[in-house]
C-alpha cells in the first residue's frame, strides 16, 4: 500500500473531482463531496492529517491505491 501524500483539503478535492465527484455543500470549512450514493467530508485546512485522509478515502468508497495514483496523475 503506498504511503499517503501530505496534502490540502483543496488537493484532495481536486483528486476527488478527477475521480469523478461533486461538491455537494459547504459549511464553513468543511466540503461534502458526491458521487453516485457514496460521498466524504473534507477539511479545506491547509494540511490534512493522514488519518483524516484515509477516513475520508474510505468513506468515499475509494481504496488508497486509486487515490494515490489519482493523486500522481496530474
């Protein structure tokens, strides 16, 4: 499994959008994002902690590989 990247909640929205989700809503700082039935809460900080990134990948229905690889292809 690789290692996750440091990123920023507007990295990892931008991932997610390639992948094919929406933003839904905002509050504050926090984004839902959609995609079919499936969605996650991201933090628009300015560093993500790599719990708080796994769990939004797994809530997202998303392995770590996808999003890493996702994530290299820019």
């Amino acid at each position: 499994m690789p290692e996750l990247p440091m990123i920023s909640g507007d990295e990892a929205i931008k991932v997610l959008i390639k992948l094919g989700f929406y933003q839904a809503r905002q509050k504050g700082s926090h984004v839902v994002m959609r995609r079919e039935n499936r969605g996650c809460v991201i933090p628009r900080h300015k560093e993500l902690a790599a719990g708080t990134l796994r769990s939004a990948i797994r809530q997202a229905g998303l392995t770590v590989d996808e999003f890493v690889r996702a994530y290299r292809e820019k």
